[in-house]
C-alpha cells in the first residue's frame, strides 16, 4: 500500500486515541483522511504511478463511495463504550 506520511500519521493518532473519540471526531477524522487520500491520489496521477493510484483508490473504495451514501461508525471490539 502506499499512503503519504501525514495520511499515516492521523491514522496512528487516531488508532491511539480511539477510545476517547466522540463520533463527531471520528466523522471528521474520515473526511480528513478522504482530504489526505484525494490529494495523494491526485499527486500518483500526476506522477503517472498509476499501479500505486490504482491500489490507494481500492484501499478506499468504500470509504469514498459508502453503499447507502454514508459510513457506519461502531465501536470496535475491545474499546470501551462511552
């Protein structure tokens, strides 16, 4: 897979502080990740990486084009529920 570094970076950050988010930061987290994806999908376009393209828009496929027009949020198995 190939992710940019800020994109992995929110990804840990969140990962770390899952279990006191609130699902208003967990939606903006996604649309902050989905800012971080389009940019780097733009970025591999551009750079003609289309494989690398390719595999990102795959990897987010469900979360850039969610059946139902949204994203479910869950807690996730073995985080505490608010």
């Amino acid at each position: 897979m190939h992710y940019s570094s800020a994109l992995l970076l929110r990804l840990r950050r969140c990962h770390a502080a899952a279990d006191a988010m609130t699902s208003e930061q967990a939606a903006q987290l996604i649309d902050d990740t989905l800012d971080l994806v389009h940019q780097r999908l733009i970025s591999l376009e551009h750079e003609e990486q289309t494989q690398a393209h390719r595999a990102l828009a795959e990897e987010f496929r469900e979360w850039r084009h969610p059946s139902g027009g949204h994203i479910d949020l869950m807690v996730c198995p073995g985080f505490p529920q608010a």
